[in-house]
C-alpha cells in the first residue's frame, strides 16, 4: 500500500501516562520503530513534544479516550499535526492489544492514511463550547430545582401556584419567606421575634395585639410570641389551602364598635343580676304596674 506519511508517531493516551511509537521510511521495505513512555504531567508532555521535534515527526495519531487525551492535544497543537482518531477505526485484532503494541497498531495504520480523523475546532471554540455547555448544564440544574421545589409546595398542601401567575416571582418569594420565617426555619429566630413584637405592640393589627395582651399576662412574653407566631401561620395556610378571606371566628370579641360592645355589656350586667337573684342575694325585681 502507498505511504501516506513517511515520518509519524502513534501514540496511546492513558490518565497517567502515554506510549508513543514513532515510525519512520526509509528506502528498505521494513519502516523503522522508536517507542518512548513518557507521564501525562505537562513537563513530561513538552518533552515528549520535544522528542518529535528532534525526530522530524509532525505528523500525530492518538485515540479519542475519554479525555485523556485532551492535555496532550493542547500543548502538541501549535507546532504538531495531531489527528484524533475515533477507538472504532483502530481497533487491534483480537488478542494483539496491549499497552506496548496499541501505538505501534495506530501508528501503523495512520502511516498508510487509513485512520479517519475526527473533527477538532479551534481553541477559541473549544473554549466556547465549554462555556456553552456549562450554561446548558446550569439552566438543567435550575429547571430541575424548580421543578422539584414546585412539587414539594404540592405535597404540603400549599396550593401557591394557583394563586399566582408565577411561583418564583417577588410577591409569591415574600409569601413563602414569611411561611419559612414564622415556621421556625429561618436562623435568625431573635429577629423574627423582635419584628413580630414590633408589629404586635403597634395598632395595625388589634386582632393580634389584644391576644398578646391577654396571653403575656398568664403565659409571659416568649410563650406568647410563640402562640401569636402559631395563630398566624394557620389563617395563612388556612388562607393559601383553602381560598378564604382572613376572618377569624373571635373576630367581633376582639375589634368590635363601642355599640356593640355596652350591648354585649348590659347582658353580661342582665345575666349576672338574674344569677344572684336566683341565688336570693338580690332582691327579685318589682313587676311592673299595670
């Protein structure tokens, strides 16, 4: 068969170390062979670099294994023909494959121009592509991410996303912020407290201040902080899971009109008075003349 290249080198690429055999034409029959190990440390590759050099060898083979041979590629580039080749085109005959024969087989092969070599962009696209494929790869991890954070408000029963149009958006953030924070899950819980102190000391929310109020008498300070905290986060989730409105049952004994609330003292005064007349502490009440 014709001879493609007089000089060239194969080469098998391994993580720690490569082997390469260069094989030159002379004017006999029989092409000469000089083999070399060298370590896939850069020192170790420029000297191997060298080595071609010195041998008038410009021309290259190496497999494509795994990544490998990346490295090598790299610093042999610029002043080398370098032909990566897929595993497939040279494949060694059965039970004739090891580490000493592998670069004399690729070498051989690629001397007689019958290895196809695989297509290797430039190094500006190299790096590009890198960069294109870590973005890829981020984006995945995001929409995996979201995807998985979407389904956990699912089997809590925190339907969000049927309430707002997007679940990563600022207003639904500040929702599960606010769930996070009041559910005892933020570090910093002395904030927390001190915000909702705060807020409870203020007259914004009476239905919340006048329970404080009448808890901190029996319970102290830090336990009704606690139960304040608690009460809240049920009207949320109520609110969330099942679409209602805040109106809490005890509503109207807490903010109530000053109508309302000489209405609702008169009968407590009414029911007090029949009790001790039962009771013959008072005098039962004259009947009316007619």
């Amino acid at each position: 068969m014709k001879v493609t290249y007089q000089t060239c080198c194969g080469v098998d690429v391994h993580k720690s170390f490569l082997v390469a055999t260069i094989i030159k034409t002379t004017g006999g029959i029989e092409p000469s062979y000089q083999k070399k190990r060298f370590s896939t440390f850069n020192n170790s590759i420029l000297e191997f670099k060298r080595w071609l050099l010195e041998n008038n060898c410009r021309d290259v083979c190496m497999e494509s294994t795994g990544k490998y041979w990346v490295p090598v590629f790299n610093l042999l580039e610029d002043e080398i023909n370098v032909t990566i080749a897929n595993p497939k085109w040279v494949k060694a005959v059965k039970g004739n494959k090891d580490d000493t024969k592998d670069p004399k087989w690729i070498g051989d092969l690629f001397r007689l121009g019958l290895v196809k070599g695989s297509y290797v962009p430039c190094k500006a696209v190299r790096i590009l592509r890198e960069y294109t494929r870590y973005r890829y790869k981020l984006v995945s991890c995001r929409s995996s991410e979201k995807n998985r954070y979407q389904n956990a408000l699912t089997v809590c029963n925190v339907a969000l996303d049927s309430v707002v149009s997007d679940i990563f958006g600022k207003s639904s953030t500040s929702i599960i912020d606010y769930l996070l924070e009041q559910s005892g899950t933020s570090i910093n819980h002395e904030e927390i407290a001190s915000k909702l102190l705060r807020s409870l000391k203020s007259d914004k929310s009476p239905y919340y201040k006048k329970k404080y109020d009448s808890l901190v008498k029996r319970r102290g300070k830090k336990r009704a902080i606690i139960a304040i905290a608690r009460m809240i986060l049920t009207a949320i989730y109520q609110m969330l899971s099942a679409g209602e409105l805040w109106n809490p049952s005890d509503l109207y004994k807490i903010d109530m009109s000053v109508a309302l609330v000489e209405k609702q003292k008169a009968k407590a005064i009414k029911q007090a008075k029949k009790l001790l007349q039962q009771e013959g502490l008072l005098p039962p009440d004259e009947p009316l003349a007619s």
